[in-house]
C-alpha cells in the first residue's frame, strides 16, 4: 500500500483499536502516549485533537500521509473537532464513526457530528470488535482523489458507507 493514514479522534475513540483491526492485529489497544507509526497507518495520541496546544504536532504529521481519519466514539456526544476541521489539512479526509455496534451507539447524532467536520468526503461506520467498515476503511486508503472515493462510495451501496457533500448542500 502506497498511501498512508493518520488517525485523530479524542481519547478512547477507537483508534489504537481500530489500527489493529486494520492491521489484523488482535491485541489489546493501549492508551496511545506518542505518534505510533505502523506500515500504512500513523496513530495518534487524543490529546493531540482535545488540546489546541497539539494542533501543530497533527498538522507536522499530516505531511507525512496522504489520507486522515477523523474518529467520531458513536457513544460520545460531545464534539471535539471544531466545524470544517478537515478543510485546514490539504489530505483525502474520511469519516470515521466508532462503536457502531454499542449498545449506546447513537448513529444519526454522530453523522451529524462528523459531517460538521469533513466538508466533502466519504463516513465510514465501523466497529473494530465485529469489522463493519474495516474493508472499506482500507479501499479508501488506496485511492488517491475525491472522485475514486465518492465513486466507490456509490457503487457499494452499503448502508455502513456514506458520503456527505455539506460544501454545496
């Protein structure tokens, strides 16, 4: 795989889990405490999104990728990004909601929330436990524009697979 991913999201959004789901990893996630660099993927610390203090270190670390996921916890309802958050990094964004199969999952308000972040772009719904969405999450990472994605997007036609376009809504 040519491209690479950067993963940001609060802490305890899924992240270290969902990189080792993507990786096939199954091991118990860790807190994060620094940048992890993985093959493909660049894990990131929640700190590095809740604090504005950090935003230098994910924007150093946005030019080393050519994607960035943006994890939304579907248990959380509190928003950490701020609105159109992905438009201030020039990399492919895909949303990502977390904990989909949670029993205190709340979709419709997460979608929501990740759409006030990425302008245009593909949202994934993903659980690392059961692997909703990890295939898909790994497709998207190997295209290269916006087109590929939102025509990938169309011809899956799955449920768990959107594509939101609030720039021109």
């Amino acid at each position: 795989m040519k491209n690479r991913v950067m993963l940001i999201g609060a802490i305890g959004a899924g992240k270290s889990t969902l990189t080792n789901s993507l990786l096939g990893k199954i091991v118990p996630a860790i807190k994060t405490q620094t940048l992890i660099y993985y093959d493909w993927i660049v894990d990131t610390p929640g700190e590095y999104t809740e604090n504005p203090f950090f935003y230098k270190n994910i924007m150093a670390t946005a030019l080393e990728v050519t994607h960035i996921f943006y994890l939304q916890d579907a248990t959380n309802g509190k928003m950490i990004f701020p609105p159109g958050f992905s438009t201030g990094f020039s990399k492919l964004p895909i949303g990502v909601i977390t904990k989909s199969d949670h029993k205190e999952a709340n979709l419709e308000r997460s979608i929501k929330m990740i759409e006030s972040v990425i302008s245009v772009g593909p949202i994934v719904i993903a659980s690392a436990v059961n692997g909703t969405g990890v295939e898909h999450l790994k497709a998207l990472v190997d295209m290269d524009d916006m087109a590929s994605m939102k025509s990938y997007v169309e011809k899956e036609q799955d449920e768990n697979l959107l594509f939101t376009n609030q720039l021109y809504s």
